[in-house]
C-alpha cells in the first residue's frame, strides 16, 4: 500500500482472481475518465454508475466513488497491481478525470 502515490491496492478475497485498487480522498469523473481508459485499453461499456474497461489482460469496472474492481484469469501479483495503479492515476490525472 503507498498512500503518498494518492492509491492503495486491497486483496478482496484470497479466492478471487482480482484487488480493488481505491484512490485516497479522489474521485473519478468517468466521463473524462472514458478518454484516459480509450487511450490504454477498450472501453467497454459506461454508464453513469460504472465504466467498463478491457485493459492489458484483466476487466476493470471504474466506478466514480474512486474505486477500480481489477479482474483477470490469475490475480495480479502485488508488484503487477502498484504498477497498474500507476499507469491508470497517470492517464486518469493527464485527461483531468481525478476530482
């Protein structure tokens, strides 16, 4: 968990192939957030609840709370989730989506 990176990542389940990763005191307008999405992977579906997103192996739902549920056929390992973090705060800030 890296807090001062503005995210932390949490395991859900021991059985679940997947982490939520939540932004710390943000939210994500998914509207812009669509763009940033558009730019790494598929945007699969949006409303105004939930942005669906195909990216890099694993299914994100985006939600503007400022939680991403992240699944994929195996979990990501830790090192795998920070990284991902990462790489979508750094979209999500460049397109303006983070509130």
């Amino acid at each position: 968990m890296s807090r001062s990176e503005g995210f932390f990542v949490i395991a859900p389940c021991t059985t679940a192939n997947g982490v939520e990763i939540r932004l710390n005191g943000r939210r994500i307008d998914l509207a812009r957030a669509g763009a940033a999405f558009a730019k790494l992977g598929e945007v699969a579906g949006s409303s105004p609840v939930v942005l669906l997103v195909k990216m890099g192996g694993y299914s994100i739902s985006v939600y503007g709370s400022g939680r991403m549920m992240v699944k994929g056929e195996r979990k990501p390992t830790d090192k795998a989730a920070q990284d991902l973090a990462k790489k979508i705060l750094s979209a999500l800030e460049a397109e303006g989506a983070l509130i």
